[in-house]
C-alpha cells in the first residue's frame, strides 16, 4: 500500500472528475444516504454523469439502496485500479458491495482511511460531472483525511428539524469552515408529513430548523424533503424514485434541491476562479523558478 | 459564506529562502521558511497539552531551504524543507494573519 498518506495524488483518477460534493451531517440518521442516493439520481437525469462514494466504512447502505449491476472487475487499462459499480447509471463505491450486509467492520482508523484513499485514487472512476461523497457521521478522522485529499467543491449540510440534530450539524458546519470547503447549502430532511386524504401538513420533528440554520451561518437554504413513505420504500427495495412515482413531492423537492445546489456551485466557481486550488511549487536553489 | 479572502492565487520563490503568496483580494505576502519550520505546529514541535515549543527556534539556519511547497485540501499547504521537521500543516488563515 506504501506511503499513501504522504502522497500527492497528482495522476489520480479523480483528475477527470469536474465536481466533488460533499453530502455531510454533524449526527447520524438523518438521511444523508438518501439525500446522496436521490442527489446522483436527480443529477443523472438532468443528464450529467455521476459517481457516488459512500465514505461510511462503519455503517453502508448503499448496496441496499443502489444495488450493483455489475460485478468487482478490475480496470482494463490499468489493472492496479478497480472499475466503480454500476447502478441506474450511476457509478458508485462503497464497502457494502464488497462485504455481507450482516459483516461489521469492526476495524481501527488508520484501516478505514487507507480504504477511503482506496476507494478515492484507486478507483477508476473516469470522466465524471458530478461526484458525490456521502460522508460518514461526525467531524473526525475519515471527515479530515478526505477534506486533505480532495479538492472538494462544496458541501452539502442535511439536517432534521429538531434542535438536537441541529447542534451537531454546527459542528459539521465549523469543520468544513476551518478546513476552507464552502458549503453550497442545507437541506431540511422529514420536514414535514402531509397527511394523504385531509392534506393538513403536519411538522412532528419542529418547524424551520434547516432554515435557522442557514441563516445563522449564512448558507443557503435549498430546500425541504417531506416524510413520505415513498422516500424510504424505494431505498428500501433499491428502486428508483424518479422512475416509479414522477410526480411525487419527494421527487419535486430532490429536483429542486438539486437545481438550486447546481445554481450555487457554478456561482461559487465563478467567485474562486482565479484561486490556485492544487499547486505545487517545486524548490530551485539560485533559479527563483515561477511555477 | 460563498467567497473567500483565504485562496492562493499565486506562489513563486522569491529567493533561495522566502516564497511569495499573492491571495485573491490582492495582498501580496513573503515567508521566510526559517521562520516558518521554527512555527512549527506539528506534535512532535509543540506539546498537545502545555502548548509549550519542544524544538528550540535556534536550531533552525536562518539559511533553511525547501524541496517542494505544494497544497493542503483547500485550506492549507505544507513545506518539505531540506532539513528538520516538515510535518506541519499551515493554515491559508493562520499564514494571513501572520503575515499582517
């Protein structure tokens, strides 16, 4: 495996990546998954080309909710990579299309971070518009190694409304801030519930939360996503949103989420255009050498 | 939230010790690396718990030079110096705000 730490990874296959989003929450189970999973298929159909790494070694899902067309092959050009699985056109990564579902992971760190670099730079993941990273719960070790490795564009902070989410979502908020990854905006994940034959919309985890939030810190609110039972039957049977229930509100809410967070991606890559991302400036004694 | 001061906008050498960044908004900056390696912010140069500098700044030649400086994620580089430590990570922020 060698120094993979240390490496500059200058060569490495996300070079053709245009795009890298970050899908990131402070807490667990709020629906970054989803969100990454219905994000991708949402960007697919608008017609860009999208890949998906679920940086989630501890607890996967999206073999479940993405199941592989393909099987683990390696590339054909460069055998020292692996091609990234195919589902609904959409390649995608993650530990739980290489293990059992019922297997833990019970591995330390350094482990997982090695995985990560893996799934990252060793990966063939070719010419992408947009790829999506579902980062695992947290501000810890897997957050800070991927923000170190990645030039990545934007995230994306999903909250819930409830308080409790929200105080580990500012955590989330104020690492991506240190480590200088803009975020694109929130998404208010369970909303709301509306209640299919009164219609009365009804708000059981609080009202306004993913609101609040962005105007705490001056982000962007990009919308709500509904509790609908719809969301987690599709995930849970693997299917497609956009193909099964078209007209749906969860479906309206993912393309307007995604809309709005592809407005605020190129209006940031206007604003940093002329910032040097990724350089390397090599030391020539007595040359003065501009690079 | 969607700009930023803190983005290099170009590096060069300026001489066989300092390099130069000019940020975004324009302000031009020169670091010595001599005075950067003796910041060193790394474990090993400061205690994690007292805070207290483990390296003695004399030890480092003003004359210090470097291989390589290349960047960190978005929001920091690093320096491979000829010699001594090179395990520090330097903020964008910190070196703008050491600088003025």
């Amino acid at each position: 495996m060698g120094n993979w730490l240390d490496q500059k990874e200058s060569a490495s296959p996300l070079k053709k990546v245009r795009y890298i989003i970050a899908v990131a929450a402070g807490k667990g189970g709020v629906g970054k998954s989803t969100l990454s999973v219905n994000l991708a298929l949402s960007l697919k159909k608008k017609g860009y080309s999208v890949g998906l790494l679920d940086a989630d070694i501890y607890g996967p899902s999206l073999a479940k909710m993405l199941p592989a067309e393909t099987e683990i092959r390696n590339c054909p050009r460069d055998p020292s990579l692996l091609m990234p699985f195919e589902s609904k056109g959409i390649k995608a990564m993650s530990i739980s299309y290489l293990r059992p579902a019922s297997d833990p992971m019970s591995v330390r760190a350094p482990i997982v971070n090695n995985l990560i670099l893996q799934f990252l730079f060793q990966v063939e993941w070719g010419e992408l518009d947009y790829l999506i990273i579902d980062m695992p719960p947290g501000t810890g070790d897997i957050q800070l190694t991927i923000m170190q490795k990645v030039d990545i564009s934007g995230a994306l902070i999903v909250t819930t409304p409830q308080s409790v989410a929200l105080a580990d979502v500012r955590k989330a908020v104020q690492m991506f801030n240190q480590m200088n990854v803009p975020i694109l905006g929130v998404v208010e994940n369970m909303s709301h519930f509306v209640e299919p034959i009164s219609k009365i919309v009804y708000y059981p985890l609080g009202k306004g939360g993913g609101e609040k939030l962005s105007t705490e810190f001056g982000m962007p609110f990009l919308g709500e996503i509904p509790l609908d039972g719809q969301i987690s039957a599709a995930s849970d049977l693997g299917h497609s949103l956009f193909e099964s229930s078209f007209f749906s509100p969860a479906v309206q809410s993912y393309e307007k989420i995604s809309g709005h967070l592809l407005d605020h991606l190129y209006a940031l890559e206007r604003s940093e255009k002329e910032a040097l991302k990724d350089f390397e400036l090599i030391w020539e004694l007595n040359r003065h050498a501009i690079k | 939230m969607l700009s930023n001061k803190n983005f290099v906008k170009n590096i060069y050498q300026k001489n066989n010790y300092i390099f130069t960044i000019e940020w975004i908004d324009g302000k031009i900056s020169d670091y010595r690396l001599s005075d950067l390696q003796r910041l060193c912010s790394c474990a090993r140069c400061v205690d994690e718990i007292t805070g207290e500098r483990l390296v003695n700044p004399s030890q480092v030649p003003d004359d210090l030079t470097a291989v390589r400086v290349y960047s960190m994620g978005r929001y920091a580089l690093k320096i491979d110096f000829s010699s001594g430590c090179s395990r520090g990570v330097y903020p964008y922020e910190w070196l703008r705000q050491w600088s003025s």
